[in-house]
C-alpha cells in the first residue's frame, strides 16, 4: 500500500518536541515523522524516541518533499531556531491540530500552529503563526491571539479577549472577555488577567499585575 502521508520533521527535541511526536504517531495520519532538528546532537540519549535527531535547525538542507513543525515551548527560541528555515530555504510548516481538540469550523488558524488534545476553540476565534495552545486550555468567541504565542495547560481565554504576539500565557490563567495583553507580555501561573497588560511586562496573581524578580 501506498504511503501517502507527508514527511514531517520537528523543530526542537525537548519535552514539547516529545511530546508533539506523541500527538502524531498516536493519532495523525496526515505525517510520517523523519526525526528532530536539534542543535543538542545528545539531547534525547536519556529519553529515546522512535526517531532521533537527524540535523541542526540552522544548518539543515531540506528536501523538496519535507515539512517541518516547530514545537518550543518559548516563543523567542521559536522564532530563532525556525529563522534560516522560514527565511532562507522558505519551508512550509505545517498546522497540526490534534483530532481530540474541538475546533470550530469558523476559527482561523494560520500556519505553524499546534494545537493539542482537549482544546476548545470557538467561533469566530482568529490565531497567528506559529502559536500553541496546549491540553485542556479554553478559547471562546471571537477572542485574537497574535503570532508565536504560547498558551500553555489548562487556561481559559474568554470571548473578546485580544492577546498580541510572542505572548506566552502559563498554566491554570484565566484571560478575561475585556482583557487586553500587549506584545511579549507574560503571564504567570494562575493569574486572572484584567484590563490591559502592556507589552513586555510579566504579570502576576488575581487580579492579575506587574511583577519582577529583582
């Protein structure tokens, strides 16, 4: 029998990386995993996979048939390690939703996203590039959400609400229907978050304000 699924290889071999291969061997029917682009040439001696890595995202000479994923946890090194990829060999990257998620039909995701078991997408919900939202994380009604963000577990994003990019969002959130969240912004585990957040700040707590480590 013919394989006609489409060869896949995923940027980065860290827990997300590993965890992006799970969702595809269990579940996607659409890729066959080649291996990991990964810098780390040791990274997965104490973790072994079915595949391995099989080059350095910024050296790596794609194929004409390949596609590639980009699962880092941290929108930055995100953007960094796909950047010869994206920019100098202009690669397609996939969107890969898990078939467990509940997208609606009139969402938009555009390309690069990742989208795992659990989610809840609404209508009328516009994503960006290269943005992941993770297990068991809510998104309702017309709310944005810029490009390479991270929304991790379990958050819930209300109706309305406007996220900008390279945003990442941390476990157990809860980003309200008037809420506001600048470019580059953070925000901290089981924070509520009100209001506007400007961009580059990191925030914390219920309701959610600025805070720093120093």
């Amino acid at each position: 029998m013919q394989d006609n699924r489409r060869t896949l290889l995923i940027v980065g071999a860290g827990g997300f990386g590993r965890e992006v291969l799970g969702y595809i061997e269990d579940d996607n029917p659409l890729f066959r995993v080649k291996g990991f682009l990964d810098g780390r040439s040791h990274v997965l001696d104490a973790t072994p996979r079915s595949v391995g890595i099989v080059g350095d995202p910024l050296t790596y000479q794609p194929q004409s048939d390949e596609v590639f994923m980009a699962a880092l946890g941290d929108p930055q090194m995100r953007f960094k390690f796909t950047a010869v990829l994206r920019d100098v060999h202009n690669v397609d990257f996939a969107t890969v939703v898990h078939p467990r998620a509940n997208i609606s039909r009139h969402a938009r995701l555009r390309h690069g996203c990742i989208i795992a078991p659990q989610v809840g997408i609404s209508v009328d919900v516009q994503i960006g590039e290269f943005t992941c939202i993770q297990e068991y994380t809510v998104v309702g009604h017309d709310a944005q959400i810029g490009n390479w963000c991270q929304i991790n577990s379990h958050c819930t994003i209300a109706g309305g609400a406007r996220i900008g990019n390279f945003v990442t969002i941390h476990p157990n959130s809860v980003v309200t229907s008037r809420a506001a969240i600048g470019d580059g912004a953070v925000v901290a585990p089981g924070s509520v978050v009100i209001g506007r957040i400007p961009a580059g700040v990191t925030v914390l707590g219920n309701p959610a304000r600025r805070f720093s480590f120093r």
